[in-house]
C-alpha cells in the first residue's frame, strides 16, 4: 500500500526509446512548432534534485509553460478544496486508529495532539498523505514544478494547466475510504518501509527510466482497479489540450514522470496522434 501513494506522486508524472533514456523529449509535427515534454517527480531531496543550463535554456525556448494543473499556486483555492463538506476526518479511522493519526501528525508537526486533532478534523485525508510524502524525504525537499514556475515568471512566459485543480483533488475523494486509510495507517506503521520506497522510486528518476517507472505503475497490485483514472485516462484527456496548445505556440510540457512511459503514456499517445518525440540529452 505504501507503493500506492508513491505512485500517485509520481503520476500526481515509449517502447521507441529503450536505448536512451531521458525525461526531457522534443515533440515536433510538420507546420507546428517544436515544444517539449518533460517529466517531473513532484517532490524530491534536495540531494537527488538536478535542474541543467540545457534544461533552463530549453525552457526558456517556449511560449508557454504549461503544468498538469492550472493555478498551482492558489494556496487559498487549494486549502478550501481540502476542506471536507461534512463530518470529521477522524470519522475514516477506528478510535485507536484515530490516537495513532493524531500522535504520529502532530510529532511530525511539532504540534500538541489536541491542537493537531482540532486544525485536522475537518480536512480531507489527502492532507495526510502529504504529511507522509514529506516524512519519506530524507532532507529538504524540493518541486520541480515550483522551480520551472519561478524561472518562467522571470523569463516572463505565461503559465497554463492541463486540468483543474478541483479535478486532481477528486481523483482522490474518488478512492474508496478502504484504500485511503491503509494507505495512511502503512505510513504511520512502517515509516521506514516508505523511505525505501521513495528512495527506489527516486533512484528510477535519476536514471531517467520512465519505461521501468511505466512497468513499476502498471504492475503494481495496489493499482489494480484505479490505474486507468488515476493515469491513463487523464492522459489521454492531456492530449487533445496539449494539441490545441500546440498549434500556434511552443509549449513546455511538464508533468509527472509516470505519466510518460508505457503503450498508454503521453509519449505513445502523441506519437499516435502524428508527433515526433524525439529524447533529448540534458
């Protein structure tokens, strides 16, 4: 269950390309523009984070940039969606469940257990999952999506999403409360367990293997069942925006990682619709 919520991190990021591996791809279509495909891992140490001048200068090449969801930098928006419409949280767990919830959070946070029960109640489990996401990160972590944002705002290009913020929140809400609490309940059992498979996820980043994250995703028992929302149904949703976008702007593409290898990922999926993908050294 613990592989589940690193999953969906790396998702929430083609066979032609199995003897050069990269995250960084040209997409190119006769009469159009070249615009660029890159994957990102949403949070990663500080020690593993890699951001080249040749990833810069390419950046810097497009229009546009253009990130999986629109307005990522909505706090306000993105703390009212968290905010359940009724009940409490705690309502997910069993009552020593819920002890164990309140004592492992509000360590984490520095909290005290009433103060950390009190702020947390009315919010939405996925805000538990990002507590636990920052736990498996030894050491400061870092987003490639707020890196390439602030170097676009100082390049003065404009920023656009490929779906809403409201729609990757309900991806979660979507997931049955079975899943959502044993996700939670792994964290708080077996902490380490989560580290070592953040840092097995973060060594197939480094390497640049989105074929074997692909493999790791669609594999994976866990996924069983929610696979094609979770993934490839957004990805194909993606492509029809990514081709409007395209047709009369360059455009830098980055997205999750997970989301581009495999017979169902975007770079399969844009190949299909015409585009040369071609990988890129960076």
């Amino acid at each position: 269950m613990k592989k589940l919520l690193f999953i969906l991190f790396v998702c929430l990021t083609a066979t032609g390309f199995a003897q050069e591996k990269s995250l960084l791809y040209s997409v190119k279509k006769d009469g159009s523009e070249t615009s660029y495909l890159y994957g990102t891992t949403h949070l990663i140490a500080d020690s593993a984070f890699y951001f080249s001048s040749k990833l810069e200068k390419t950046l810097a090449k497009a229009d546009l940039l253009v990130l999986e969801i629109d307005n990522i930098m909505d706090q306000q928006k993105a703390s009212d969606l968290l905010v359940l419409d009724s009940g409490s949280m705690f309502d997910l767990f069993t009552p020593a469940q819920a002890d164990s919830v309140v004592n492992w959070g509000s360590t984490l946070l520095h909290m005290k257990p009433e103060v950390f029960r009190k702020g947390f109640e009315k919010k939405k489990p996925f805000v538990l999952l990002q507590i636990g996401m920052q736990n498996s990160i030894e050491g400061r972590a870092r987003s490639y999506e707020l890196e390439l944002m602030s170097r676009a705002l100082n390049n003065q290009q404009p920023i656009e999403g490929l779906e809403t913020m409201e729609y990757q929140i309900s991806l979660f809400d979507q997931l049955p409360d079975t899943i959502i609490r044993e996700m939670i309940m792994a964290q708080i059992r077996d902490p380490e367990g989560g580290r070592a498979e953040q840092r097995k996820l973060t060594e197939l980043y480094i390497n640049r293997d989105v074929e074997a994250l692909a493999e790791l995703i669609e594999t994976s028992d866990e996924m069983e069942g929610s696979v094609d929302a979770l993934l490839y149904q957004r990805n194909r949703n993606w492509i029809p925006v990514m081709m409007k976008l395209m047709e009369t702007r360059s455009c830098f593409f980055a997205v999750g990682a997970g989301h581009l290898g495999g017979k169902n990922g975007v770079i399969q999926l844009l190949q299909h619709a015409g585009y040369q993908v071609t990988p890129l050294s960076y």
